[in-house]
C-alpha cells in the first residue's frame, strides 16, 4: 500500500512539473551559440541564385528518353503500330486465325490438324 502512495506522489509532482510555465532554463551563453550557429547555416543570396531550378516530371522523363528526337520515334512507332493494327488486318494475320476470330471455326480446325500432321504427332 505503501508504494501506491509514494506512486501517486511522484505522478502528483510530474503533474505539478508539466503544469508550470513549460520554459526550459537555458543559460544566455548557450542561446547565444545557438543562435550563431542557425545564422551561419542560413543560405546567403548568392548561394540561392546558384542553386538551379528544379526541373517538373515532363522535362525529367524528355531527360530520361533523350529529348525529342526520341519523343518523335515514340509517337511514329505508336502510329505505325495502331495503324498496322487496324488497316492491314486480313494481310498480316494469318487466314486460318482470321476465320477463328470472324467465327469460321472449321477452317481453324483444319489449320490445326494438318499442323498436327506436319509435327507427325497423331
């Protein structure tokens, strides 16, 4: 029971510590360094006009591909390809895969027994 009081009264003079003013004692020689030190690490004007600008996402990935002559190749190849894509649908792709996907399934199935045949498995 006895250490439940003593307990209590360290809790009590803790309370009573953290109600009052809350300034730390700090001595005038400490501050005074403190406050030399934090102006010493403040960037002078000549420093910041040195510092170079930050660069936005758009300029970092142009960095990151080489520029525009490669941004020019990228958009080429993207047209080229969906234009590939969808003119010359029946030329590229072959005729039986082409039925399979219009619905004309018996021509796919021939297309995979004789595929079958050529491998000689049965």
């Amino acid at each position: 029971m006895a250490e439940k009081h003593q307990d209590d009264a360290l809790l009590d003079a803790l309370f009573a510590e953290a109600a009052g003013d809350g300034k730390p004692e700090v001595s005038a020689d400490l501050m005074a360094r403190i406050l030399a030190d934090a102006e010493a690490m403040q960037p002078t004007a000549a420093a910041l006009a040195a510092r170079p600008a930050r660069q936005g996402l758009f300029s970092q990935f142009m960095q990151a591909i080489g520029g525009w002559p490669s941004l020019a190749g990228l958009a080429t190849a993207t047209v080229a390809g969906v234009w590939i894509g969808f003119s010359a649908y029946g030329t590229i792709v072959p005729s039986s895969v082409a039925d399979l996907i219009e619905g004309d399934s018996q021509t796919y199935l021939a297309y995979v027994d004789a595929s079958y045949a050529l491998a000689g498995e049965e």
